[in-house]
C-alpha cells in the first residue's frame, strides 16, 4: 500500500521546494505570526504595505534555505530532521512563548533526559503528530522528480535570486518601517522558527570552538588570611532553583510562602538580579570572578572558578547535589548526589525531593575538622511539573496544577502549585539553619540564593531561559538569604544591622557573590574586588590588616 501511495505521491522538486517553504513558513510558525499580529498595528499606508510583505519576508529566506538542501539523497533526510524539529520548537514557542537564541540552544543540549520528559505531555505529543510525524512520512513517500542537472542549476539559483529582489524591493518601499519595527522588536529573529534554531546552533558551536583550551589557573597563591579566632569556619550555599523573588512573602508577596524563615534572624536582600535566566549560564557564572558583562559560559569550563579558589586557599569543599547537574562548576571538588544515594523515603530513582540533602547533612555537619564549605544545589521550584517539587503535605495553596501542561491549567492553579514549592523551599532552608544552630562550636553562616527566576504566565510567557536583555523581570529578580551565628558575626567584625539596611535600600547582582564569599572566608587574592563585596560597608575591623 506504501509503495501505492508513493507511486501516486509525484512532485518537481521546484513545486516541492516552493511547498515545503510555505509549509515551513506559515504552518510552523505560529509564534511568529501571532508576534505579527500583536504588534504590527496598520496606522496608514505605508504600515499597510509593511504587513502585506511580511508573509514575503517570512517565506523567502526558508525558500532559499530549502533551495540549498533539497538535492538528491539528502535530502529527504535533512527535511525530515528540521520538520521533526521545527514541529517541536513551534510547539515550545507558541505554548510556553519560549524565543530561541544560541543560550537556548544550549540549554537544549545540557538538558537531561528527565527534564526533556517534564516537557512532554499529550498536548504536545498531539502537536507533534500532525505537524511534524505525518509530514514527515508523507516525505518519505513522495518521489521528488530532479530535473537534468543544468536545468536543476539555473533554476536553484535564478529563483531564488528573484525571490531575494522581491524582498529588497519590499524592503526598499518600506525601509522606514523594516527598520523601526527591528529596533523596536528585536526578538523578532529569535521566533522565526527554523532559521533561529539553526543560526543559533552554528553560532553555539563556534563559540565553542572558540572558547579558550588551555585550563586557566586563576590564583595559585590564593591563601586563607583569617582574622584570629579559635573557631572552625563552616559555611552553607544553599542554591536555589528557579525561585522567583516575587514569590516570597519576606519580599512582600500576599500569601505567606516563608512561615519559618520569617522567624529566623536573617538577612533577605531586596533586589537582587540573576545573571542568566537559565541553569547553564547562570550556575557558572555564580561562581565566576567575572561580571555577567564579561563572562561567556563556553570560557567558564576552562577556568577555574570560587570553589576552585576556595579549595587553594586550604577549605574542604564539599558538593551535595540534587538538581540536574552543577555544570561543571563542581568537576574538581567532592560531589555526593542524591539520586544516586536514591533515599526511597525521598526519591524515586529518576528524582529527590530536596528533604534528601536534610538526610545527609547533620552526619556531614557531625564529622567537620577543618574549614568547610558545603554546597546544597536544590531541585527548588523546577518546572513545568511543579507539582513533583514538594511531598503532599506541603501542598497548601490549592487547587494545583497536577500536570506539566501547565499552559492548560488555570493562572490560579499554576501559582497555586508554584508557591507551593517556594513553601517547600522555605522549610529546606530554615531547617538547613536550625542543623547549623545546633553546632555552636563552629563558626557558620548560610547564603541560599536561586539561579534565576520563572514566567508564571505574565503576558502569555511561561518558564524561563528568554534572551537577558529581553527578559522580564520575573525570571531576573532573584530571591537572597543570609543568616549568621553569632560567632561569625563577632570573629569576621560583621556588623549585621549595618548589613541588613544595607540589603534593604541597595541593589545587589550574582556579580556580588564570588567577592563576598571570598571576603567573608578571609581568602586573600588578586581576583577580589572589595567594591563588589556586599559585606564592605558592614565590617568593623579592616580585611587582611594583619
């Protein structure tokens, strides 16, 4: 029957080209049009003429791309690949308003197996069978008719050729408009599907490609400079996972998501911005002595970074992770990962709720000898299944969003099931606190900071990952918590008042912490910059003065 159909399934490969370009053009790109026709508004004439080309300038770079490919044995098998593709980025962009850009793309190729599967579900799978399956088999079953090779030529090149004048000329009439509408909305480029993706994975890999070989050693004479005291340091950094400031009641948000925290005696510093908004460029460039301005994540693998620093300078480092990875960031220090520990009290085999590292701790907190710092990576607030965040006793914002088809669920119920998570996260690290409370005889201290933030629907946007520049704030502004014992208060001349008006009325960034931490656990090398150091203001006896 196969073999039928295919005999009746007969195509030029000109009529082919010109069919799959338009397909391409306005069947997968649903982002791109509703982007059109939400912001392209017909005030005159010459706006008028601007809206007709645009189905133009949609359709003739595919046009010209797929005149590329389209040639004889390849190609079925690369139309058949972007169109598997192409389905599925349609789908992201539309339902979850996702703009693809070369940091997307990496986050595509970092993502595990398990977070690919939080993604799918049958709206998706649907999606993807009648845009891209079908499509895909009825290629397989058509039989493209090549012309002589002269012919095929000339017709590969004067076609497309014609196309690309029609566009200039469009362009030309409309300049004025082409250029405004540009610069007013620059991720334009980054939702028309299939040119983005691919632009940005060739951009991805040539940044790879790159980015520096040789491992970078930062300070190989970075040392432990302490201030005189008797006391073993131990500090906790606690990182957050797509936590949202906005979401936290300590920030002034309605529902009380941080009933414990509120009764610790912490520090939450107001504004803080990220440096990404995802996990693989935001987790490296943490720990990076480099402003977000300066830092290119394909670089950060070949250089050393705080924990790096830290471990020089004589602390045992110790990495407890329970998210999805630390990207590289803890390659060169001890690691301990729940899910390979798989507690059945708290995972599953394939995930842990972050009651796991509680599990871990107090033994690890017991059996300290030296100068430590500890790093909790928690699976947080990760979407889209929210709802696999935290056990079924903290499900108390109700009713919830019980899928990863979040864009299915009420507004309601996916802030609901959300700030069930930041409820969840509050206990993790007020519990973290009172584990440190109880060994007076160290000195310690906890900062818990997230990666980025989360789109919780604001203007039809869902997750994170958007282009920095364009992002809203809701995936920047990034909650920050610091709590101190009264040691480390007394034996590093902090003077927490002076720091708690100073986290209430100042601006912070992720670009604060390598210089902080490097400050508060005395480490003396050239890569500080006291001016990014949060604690400067604070502090009553001067560092390194010895």
């Amino acid at each position: 029957m196969f073999k039928k159909i295919k005999q009746n399934l007969v195509i030029k490969s000109d009529s082919f080209i010109l069919l799959t370009s338009f397909y391409f053009a306005f069947v997968l790109n649903c982002s791109f049009w509703r982007f059109i026709f939400n912001n392209v508004e017909i005030a005159n004439f010459s706006v008028f003429v601007f809206a007709l080309s645009l189905p133009i300038f949609a359709f003739v770079p595919l046009y010209v791309f797929f005149n590329l490919i389209i040639q004889p044995y390849i190609g079925k098998p690369l139309l058949i690949f972007f169109l598997l593709i192409s389905s599925a980025t349609n789908y992201f962009m539309y339902d979850l308003g996702v703009y693809i850009d070369v940091d997307m793309v990496r986050n595509a190729f970092e993502t595990n197996t398990r977070e690919a599967f939080d993604l799918i579900g049958f709206p998706f799978l649907a999606w993807f069978f009648v845009t891209g399956f079908i499509p895909a088999v009825l290629v397989v079953a058509t039989k493209i008719k090549y012309q002589p090779l002269d012919k095929e030529v000339i017709k590969r090149i004067v076609f497309p050729l014609v196309a690309l004048l029609v566009v200039g000329g469009f362009i030309a009439v409309s300049y004025k408009e082409y250029a405004s509408f540009t610069r007013n909305n620059r991720e334009v480029r980054k939702i028309l599907n299939t040119i983005n993706y691919t632009y940005s994975t060739v951009l991805y890999f040539k940044r790879q490609g790159l980015s520096k070989r040789e491992f970078e050693r930062l300070d190989e004479n970075a040392s432990h400079a302490p201030f005189e005291d008797p006391n073993i340091t131990v500090l906790l950094f606690v990182l957050g996972e797509t936590a949202r400031a906005k979401n936290f009641s300590l920030y002034g948000y309605e529902k009380e998501t941080n009933p414990l925290l509120k009764k610790q005696d912490i520090i939450h510093f107001k504004e803080v911005a990220s440096c990404g908004t995802a996990t693989a460029v935001s987790l490296p460039c943490m720990f990076s002595h480099l402003k977000r301005t300066n830092f290119d994540v394909a670089d950060a693998k070949y250089s050393e970074n705080l924990l790096d620093i830290l471990r020089t300078a004589g602390y045992k480092i110790l990495w407890l992770e329970n998210d999805d990875g630390c990207k590289e960031v803890c390659r060169r220090v001890e690691v301990k990962n729940m899910v390979e520990i798989n507690n059945p009290k708290y995972c599953n085999g394939k995930y842990c709720y972050d009651e796991a590292l509680l599990d871990v701790l107090p033994d690890i907190l017991s059996n300290i000898k030296e100068d430590t710092v500890i790093v909790l990576h928690t699976m947080g607030s990760h979407g889209p299944t929210y709802y696999k965040r935290y056990p079924e006793n903290f499900k108390k914002f109700m009713p919830t969003c019980d899928t990863a088809d979040i864009q299915n669920c009420t507004r309601e119920q996916v802030i609901n099931t959300y700030d069930n998570t930041i409820l969840y996260t509050d206990y993790i690290v007020s519990s973290v606190i009172d584990m440190l409370k109880e060994h007076p005889e160290y000195e310690s201290g906890l900062i818990y900071v997230s990666d980025h933030g989360e789109s919780l629907g604001e203007n039809n946007v869902y997750l994170h990952g958007f282009p920095y520049k364009l992002a809203p704030k809701e995936q920047k502004h990034v909650p920050m918590v610091l709590w101190m014992n009264e040691t480390m208060k007394r034996w590093d001349y902090v003077d927490y008042e002076c720091l708690r008006k100073d986290a209430a009325k100042n601006t912070f960034t992720h670009d604060n912490l390598y210089h902080s931490v490097i400050g508060l656990l005395e480490i003396k090398t050239y890569t500080y910059d006291k001016e990014l150091d949060f604690f400067k203001n604070c502090r009553t006896k001067e560092l390194f003065s010895n």
